[in-house]
C-alpha cells in the first residue's frame, strides 16, 4: 500500500470556524490531490499540486485553499467552514502525470 | 471538459457469476489513461485495473477484465466469478496523459448476492 496518511480521520466544527486537513506521504511523489465524495457526486476535485508550492485548482475549489510547504504534506484549508462543506475528503498521491493515483483512507468532516 | 459516466448507479449479481459494469467518457485528446476503483465499505479507494489507450489489447487482472472501445469511448469492467468481498462502489476515472488530474464517474454499487 501506498504511504499515504490523513488528518484528522474524523472531524465535526461549526459553522464559521477554520479547519485544515492534513495529508502527508513517503513516496516522495510529485503529485498530490484533495477530492471531496458526496452521495451521488462520486469523486470531485478540490485542489491538486504538481510540486512544491505549485498548486492548481479542481472543479470545486471555492471555499477551500491549500499549501504545499514540502514534499510530503499537502494542507487543505477551509477558511470558514459552511454546512455545504460537510463530507468525505480524500488525499490522493501519483508520481507523474501518468502515474496511477493512490488514495489515502479519507477524513470525514462534518460542519454544524 | 472530460467527463465519465456511469450509467448504472446499482448493479446486483448472483456468487460465482458474471457481472459488467458500464463505464462511457468523453474527450477529444487520442492520449489518456483509464481506471477503475473499488471503493469497499471500510472506504478505502483501491486500484482494480488500468488501461492506456495506445494499447489495443484490453488490460486483465486475475477476476477483473475491461472491454475498451476507443472509437466508442467505452470502458466497461467485466467482474468474473463473483465473491462476497467484491460487493463495493465502483469508480470508472478518466487521467488525460499531459495533465496531472483525473476525471471520476460518479459510481456504480455492486451487491453479491450468496
């Protein structure tokens, strides 16, 4: 299995409050992915990074930010969390462009 | 935009059977990568099977075959001999070659039934 860790696993806030999710690897991959899943919508792609401090923007990027500080940590940030906000976040890894994608287990965020 | 999508959104099969799980995309690039995920209960995504698509011969792995039609831009998974631990979610992902992202169906939910 791919060295893919997230935290929290699981987190519950309120409505307004700021909340970062951690992902960190030992693959050394040059890739790393935040994804959100919802009942319905699959796999939706918040924010993704193709090396250190070099970030692009998914389809549903409103609302949250990243970092990439180094290799093996990818932040995301939701700098007021709103209720819409509430669920399942995956990290995911690959080393290249072609390269397979290989996901972390997940964080389930819920916000009140 | 690529999109993937799975036209099934739940599918049952008997133990010991056969089951497909349909899977179409679309795109205008001749260059890209094909997927398919399992995503079991515990919700870990794991990996069943990979196709290119320069590659004409359809990828295999163990129990779980696909059928790629380029031209018809279809990816079907064929499940054989079904197993109690095969019931799961399954994602279709489509990855263009030249860019980093991928693009995920939104899921088709397997049931084995003993």
């Amino acid at each position: 299995d791919a060295g893919i860790t997230q935290s929290p696993r699981h987190k519950v806030t309120e409505t307004g409050t700021p909340v970062t999710l951690r992902c960190h690897q030992t693959e050394n991959h040059r890739y790393m992915y935040w994804y959100r899943q919802d009942p319905g919508h699959g796999l939706r792609l918040i924010h993704y990074s193709y090396g250190v401090k070099d970030t692009d923007k998914g389809e549903v990027s409103d609302g949250y930010s990243v970092s990439r500080s180094k290799t093996e940590d990818f932040l995301l940030t939701l700098e007021s969390a709103t209720s819409s906000q509430t669920s399942v976040y995956f990290c995911a890894i690959s080393g290249s462009e072609t390269d397979t994608q290989y996901f972390g287990p997940g964080t389930r965020l819920t916000v009140l | 935009a690529q999109t993937v999508t799975q036209s099934q959104p739940e599918m049952s099969v008997q133990e010991a059977e056969t089951v497909t799980l349909s899977c179409t995309y679309d795109t205008s690039e001749s260059d890209y990568y094909l997927f398919w995920y399992k995503q079991p209960p515990s919700r870990q995504m794991i990996l069943v099977i990979r196709q290119e698509a320069y590659k004409q011969q359809n990828a295999t792995e163990n129990r779980f075959s696909v059928n790629f039609q380029k031209a018809a831009k279809s990816f079907s998974l064929k499940i054989s001999d079904s197993q109690l631990g095969d019931a799961a979610m399954y994602f279709c992902a489509y990855k263009q070659t030249n860019a980093g992202k991928s693009t995920f169906g939104d899921g088709t939910t397997l049931t084995v039934k003993p």
